[in-house]
C-alpha cells in the first residue's frame, strides 16, 4: 500500500485482537515533515506488525507486506536527509524497540541521538527532516476513518484521536437537528472553531454570531443580547434589534456562557423556551428562529450545585455535550492542525513554508498551556518574523508564561542529526541552579532506574518537561536502566 502526498495516510491493521475495543494499541503517526509541512500527516497502527523499516525513497510510502510468517511495514520518505536504511522498529518482548540502522544524520527520540532505545508513549521520534510520534491510545477495532477533512469538510473537525473522531462524528450527526451544543474545554483548545463548524453543517441559512458574555458590561448585557426600544434608557437614542434576534435563522454562539448574570440567564431561559425575545422597554415578544451553541472552560455542573448557574437554563442548553481535549492530551494532530494554521495565516504562500529541525522539534515538545490558540499565534510570529526564508527557532515567541532565556530554548548545531546543546548561561547563579537540577534529574533517574514517567512523578512535571531537560542536559535514562540491570 502506497501514499501519494497529496492524500492523507491510514492503514488498517491486519490482525484484531477480540474485544480490544476499548485497549491501548500502539500507533505511530507521521506528524511532520520540515520542507513541506503542508504534507498530510499519516497513522500507521502497528499491532500485528513485527517489523517496521524507515529510509529514503522517490515518493512517501508506506507499505505493508510479509516476509515468511513475520509482517513487515516499509516506510519511505521523500526526505534527503534520511538514509536508504536509516531506522527499524522491532519487537522485544512485550516491548517495542527503535534502532538506528548506521544512518548518516543519526536517528533521535525527543531530541536526543540515539543507537537503540524501547519506545514509550509519548516519545517523539526524528528521522532526518520528518518526525514520527508514538502514542498507545484506546481505539476500537473498527478503523475510524480518515484524520483530514474531505472536500467541503469545515476546519477544526479534523483529528486522529479515536475518541475524540467518534466525538466529532456525533457532532456531525446532530449538526442539522436545532439540538443546543455546549462546548466544554480549557482556554484556547477552539471551541469556536469548532461552533463554526456546526454552523457550516447545519445548513441554516442566517449567520453566525459569536457574542463573548464575560466583554459584555454587567448594566448592558440584556439591551445588547435582546435590544431595546428607543427611549427604554438614558442613551437609548434609537430602536436596536439586539443580537440575538441578529442570529435569526443563524446560530447564535455564547462564549463563556458561565459569566452571564442570574438575571440575563433567566431572560435567556425564555429564549430557549418560548423561542422568543422580549427587547428592553419593548411590551411584546419577537419570535426568533435560532440554534444555540454555548461555550465554557468552567465547570457548568458544579455552578448548578453552587447556585451559581439556573439548572432549568443548563437543562435546556444541554442538548448535546462535546468536551474538547487540551493539546497537550492530542499531541498526535499537530500536523493536521499546524497545516490548517498555516494555511490560515498565509494562504497565498503556505505551500512554500519551511522548518528548521530546531523549530520543528520545539513546536512538537512543547507543552502548549493555551493550546490551539497559542499555537496559532506562535505561528502567525514566526512565519511574520521568517519572511521569505524557512522558520527557525529563534523566530518562535517563549511559551506562554515563560521569558526567553538562553537555556529555556536551547539551540543545535549548524549539522543536522546532532544532539541539543544547550547555550552558555546569563550568570553565575542560573549556571548554578541549571547544575542542581542536573544532578537532581541523575539522581533520580539512578533512584527510578531511567523510568521518565517516574521520574516526571516525582519532580511533579510533566513527561515533555522532563524530555527537555533530558535533551538540554544530555542525560541518557536507557544508561540507568542498563546500569541497574547489571
């Protein structure tokens, strides 16, 4: 089975496992490629495969096929800078594990050179300019489908994760009913993208009209959502129609639908009840043919509990619950998302972007603490600060809540395949706390036997940090795992 580039990869597995529905499987995806980052993203699920091959060739490929009794899955890769026979994935045991094959460019987990090492999850994998990330996600047995959006499939319901996919396939399903939707999900992880989407599905005809509740001055909330009639106020100057009846035959969005007052939520209530609005200082009701969609990354429930938000009105908003993941917990679509954020922000020349391995492996390492929307914005900069050369690191802002500092990005070596070194320290006392936390890393890492989960556990971090820290101190946790091995 072959992948052209233009058309996004998934290959069904060959052996089932009975009732592994709701299992962990090992998947490795094919997140990005640094010369063309616009390339479609692949999955590869790699139960019931003994052996995967990785080198360079004409065109990407991926192809399946048996040697003897042991299956095998040939990956190529349109990319200079992977050998002909630059890696392999075998089975040891219970375990996979990934070895260098004698490549030139070398072959890396999570920034770091490396001979062999057993896969964990998680771990990002560097062949020349391509990364691969591999994952051991519960996924049914049935394929879900392909991850990219078909012809006229709008933004944002794109994704490989298998819960999330039947999610959104839900979500199609009840875009054309006048269902309300309440988006559930941290800060920034697109929830009106995702709104958006429904609306384009819905096939209503009026617009889209995203109102953001917690902007909206407390005195002003109801004249702005149901209008007023001239007079009804001081400043009242002239009739306003309000946004609500705006979205007539639309879809009406409320963002931070938890910020809205005890009083407008019971005015809101009607709303969704009569399908009417009532403007301030009006005496009759309009009637409003609308969908509603509400967002929050409060926990809606437990305000009902608190009193802080009318059950009746969460009763009625509550047709049809999406929980949108953060992005630190869907690591596998930063291709898919990075491509369509590209795409987006400079559409008349997204095809020519580039990446340094640099940028590429700081975009795919870090933590994303205001995920999709920092995201966007990170590469909205960089591309801005690129011009018309390829993204480097230096053109990526810090994370969000971080100051750039000679350490905190560390950079490599012009000479591509090389481990990360991290740059001189600003002072003494930085120099000194980089050194404490080295040996604070070694130590536990000799304590837990080179177990990054572990060690992540116990430094009350998560597993990328300690990956960085791991790169920037060029510490090998298969050494002590060997070393307590004997």
């Amino acid at each position: 089975m072959s992948a052209a580039r233009d058309e996004p990869t998934t290959l069904v597995r060959t052996q089932r496992r009975a009732g592994s529905g709701a299992e962990p499987r090992p998947f490795l995806f094919l997140v990005l490629q640094c010369q063309r980052p616009l390339d479609p993203p692949a999955r590869l699920p790699l139960d019931g495969i003994d052996e995967v091959r990785f080198g360079r060739g004409p065109v990407r490929s991926i192809h399946r096929r048996s040697e003897g009794e042991r299956a095998l899955l040939d990956v190529r890769l349109e990319d200079g800078w992977v050998s002909s026979r630059h890696a392999r994935i075998t089975r040891d045991g219970g375990r996979l594990l990934l070895e260098d094959l004698g490549s030139t460019n070398g072959t890396f987990v999570n920034g770091v050179a490396r001979k062999s090492a057993p896969l964990a999850e998680g771990d990002l994998i560097e062949l020349g300019h391509t990364f691969f990330l591999f994952r051991e996600v519960a996924a049914p047995d049935e394929d879900p489908g392909d991850a990219a959006p078909g012809p006229g499939q709008p933004l944002g319901l794109a994704t490989f994760s298998p819960a999330l996919a039947e999610r959104f396939a839900a979500l199609r399903a009840v875009a054309p009913a006048n269902i309300p939707v309440v988006l559930q999900g941290e800060s920034g992880t697109g929830k009106e993208v995702i709104a958006r989407a429904l609306h384009a599905l819905s096939g209503r005809p009026g617009p889209f009209v995203a109102i953001n509740c917690g902007a909206l001055p407390d005195s002003l909330i109801e004249s702005e959502l149901f209008g007023h009639r001239k007079g009804a106020f001081s400043g009242a100057a002239e009739d306003r129609p309000g946004l609500v009846r705006a979205a007539d035959k639309g879809t009406l969005f409320l963002d931070e639908i938890g910020d809205l007052p005890a009083t407008s939520q019971t005015a809101f209530l009607r709303v969704l009840q009569e399908s009417e609005v009532v403007a301030v200082g009006a005496t009759r009701p309009v009637k409003v043919d609308l969908r509603v969609v509400v967002a929050t990354h409060r926990d809606l429930p437990a305000m009902v509990e608190g009193g802080d938000f009318r059950g009746d009105l969460f009763a009625r908003l509550s047709g049809f619950v999406l929980e949108l993941p953060p992005l630190r917990k869907r690591r596998e679509d930063l291709g898919l998302l990075i491509a369509a954020l590209l795409r987006r922000a400079a559409p008349d020349r997204a095809a020519d972007i580039a990446m340094s391995c640099e940028a590429a492996r700081a975009l795919l390492l870090r933590e994303w603490r205001l995920n999709v929307r920092e995201l966007e914005k990170c590469l909205a900069t960089a591309i801005v600060l690129a011009g018309s050369g390829r993204v480097e690191l230096d053109h990526l802002p810090p994370p969000a809540g971080m100051t750039r500092t000679p350490t905190e990005l560390p950079r490599l070596d012009a000479q591509p395949g090389e481990p990360q070194r991290p740059a001189a320290p600003a002072a003494e006392d930085q120099e000194r706390r980089e050194e404490e936390r080295r040996e604070a890393l070694i130590r536990l890492f000799r304590e837990h036997r080179g177990n990054v989960s572990a060690v992540a556990r116990a430094m009350g971090k998560g597993r990328t940090q300690i990956h960085r820290w791991i790169a920037r101190y060029g510490i090998e946790p298969a050494d002590y795992r060997e070393r307590e091995g004997g």
